[in-house]
C-alpha cells in the first residue's frame, strides 16, 4: 500500500468526522510505519504525520484538534464546518 497526501488527508476528516475512532486511527498508523510505502513527492510530510499519530495515544504525546487542523494545513487541506440548530424532543 502506498499512503499519499490525500490518503492520510482523509484519515485525519474521518477521525475528525466521527467516522473512525481515536484508537483505529492509531492503529492504523502504526501499521502504516509497519507496512506502508509513503508517496515519493511527500515523503518526509505524510512520514512525519504518520509518525505523531502513531504515538497519539501515549499521555506526552496526545492529540488535540489544533493537532489535526495543522497536520490538514501542512497537506494542503482547510477545515470548515458548520453548526446548525436541530429541534429538540420537549
């Protein structure tokens, strides 16, 4: 597997997103320093990012959302949301 700008890109949205779960994101970048070819045009990036995700769940290390919008910014990626009102049952 060849992991590119875009892959890991994605990974950091569905975490964010609630797609994926804090622990599979760890997991899966620990597997990807494993296993994985990184792509050649950004390799010293996605190696970087990959490597602070890896070690996320270790206390000194953890990751905040400030985390996650930098390693976004660093890929070529802005995040934007919006927040919206639902009715609540009364």
């Amino acid at each position: 597997m060849i992991v590119t700008r875009r892959t890991l890109a994605q990974k950091l949205t569905d975490y964010l997103l609630h797609h994926t779960t804090f622990s599979d994101l760890v997991d899966w970048a620990e597997l990807v320093m494993m296993d994985a070819e990184f792509e050649d045009q950004h390799f010293e990036l996605i190696r970087e990012i990959v490597t602070r995700l890896g070690v996320a769940d270790v206390r000194a290390f953890g990751m905040t959302w400030e985390d996650c919008e930098e390693f976004l910014s660093k890929l070529g990626y802005r995040i934007s949301f919006t927040v919206t009102e639902y009715a609540t049952a009364a």
